[in-house]
C-alpha cells in the first residue's frame, strides 16, 4: 500500500476493528479515547498514538474533533522500539502537525501529500523513543492537556511532578527543549488555530477556552506568535 495522510473525524460511539496496515493517529482538535493493547486513555493534541498492523483497537470520540491519521505499510524504528503506543510529541513535530493538517484541508495532490508524509516519519524517528521523556513531565504534559485553560504557573507544575520549581525547570526544558510556560503557550495558540480553522465560534469565546479572559491579550498574543490576527487567520 501507498503511505497514506489525511485528516478524519470520528464518532461518540465506541468502535472496535483492526486492518492490515500500521497507523499514527495525531489530534489537531479534541480528544480521542482509545483502548490499544494494554494502553486505555485518552490521546490529546500533543500526544500521538501507534496502532500496529492486525492489532484490535477500539476508539471513540467527539464528531468535531479532528484527527491527522498517517496509515503506513511500515513504522520508523523509533516507534517499533517504543514500550506503549502512546507518545508526546516535541514542540517541534506538534507545529509540523499542525501545519500538515492546515495543508490537508485545502486541495493538496499527491506528490505535496507524499513529502508532507515524508517529512512527518523523518520527524518522529528523528524524535526518538519515548523512554527519553522523563515519566514526571509526561504526567505534567498530561495534566496540562485536560484543561489548558487553566493557570498553569511553574509552582503548581512543579507540585505535580514532586520536584522544586527549580529542578522542575531543568528537568522540563531538558526534556522538551522549551520552558513550561513556553510549552503551555504552544498548546494554548495551536489549539485556538484548530478551533478559528475547524469551528464557528466567536474569537472571544475561542480566546477564553485557550486561557485568555481580555480578548484583547489574546488576539495580541495570537498575533505575535502566528504574525496575523485571529481575525485575520480566520
């Protein structure tokens, strides 16, 4: 088979199956629940998710929620190496994610379709196992994931990972290559992309679901990070 890449949405109703081809499903909006192996979780943006080829698996969520899906005849070794199916990804990959799925959505042939799909597999076996990330920041990164509306400061990170906020820094930037704070602003911005590019919802309301109560602070910050307005970009 041909190396595959597309954006899918999927139903509320609990669905079970297998196929005879690898899979990296990648959130760019929402959240999937998915019982894989012994893995049964969620996966949300910034994580992603392997589902080896004749392995059963069941899913389920949101019908807004969409999914960047890559279906591969064979995975990077990284990933083969990798103990659970579920994985973070680095700051990096997520905005390559992210911009792979902005591509999808308009009309894209398939030789762009093929190096975007490339370019991806490049990315993640260049990322790495994901026994590099230390357990405490996965856990953190998990938290920060339910609700990244919340105020996210370094003490109360460093109280969930049992460090001092001083270590939590070093561990954190060691392992992700960019502060938490940085971190947490990442996922606030390409989730508010996700909503102005695959929703109706006023600007405001997309600002407060990313953490932002002054529209005003948002819109300045969504202009310095993507160089336009959310108005604009809509």
């Amino acid at each position: 088979m041909r190396d595959r890449l597309s954006i899918r949405s999927y139903i509320s109703q609990s669905r079970q199956h297998k196929h005879d081809y690898h899979q990296i499903v990648l959130p760019l909006q929402g959240v999937i629940e998915m019982q894989v192996g012994e893995f049964d979780g969620k996966v949300s943006v910034g994580d992603a998710i392997v589902i080896h080829a004749g392995l059963n698996h069941a899913f389920s969520a949101n019908e807004a929620a969409r999914f960047l899906v890559v279906d591969l005849s064979q995975l990077p070794s990284s990933l083969c190496r990798s103990l659970t199916p579920k994985f973070l990804l680095s700051p990096a990959i997520l905005a390559y994610v992210q911009f792979c799925g902005l591509q999808l959505m308009s009309k894209t042939d398939a030789q762009l379709e093929n190096v975007m799909c490339c370019m991806l597999l490049q990315l993640l076996e260049q990322q790495g196992p994901q026994l590099r990330i230390d357990p405490r920041i996965v856990s953190v990164v998990s938290e920060i994931q339910q609700d990244i509306s919340q105020n996210w400061s370094v003490e109360r990170l460093a109280k969930l990972s049992f460090l001092s906020p001083t270590q939590f820094k070093t561990v954190f930037k060691s392992n992700l290559g960019q502060t938490s704070q940085q971190f947490v602003l990442q996922l606030r911005m390409e989730k508010a992309k996700a909503l102005l590019t695959h929703t109706d919802l006023p600007v405001q309301l997309i600002g407060e679901k990313v953490g932002f109560s002054n529209p005003s602070a948002f819109t300045r910050r969504f202009s310095q990070f993507f160089g336009q307005s959310p108005k604009s970009y809509r």
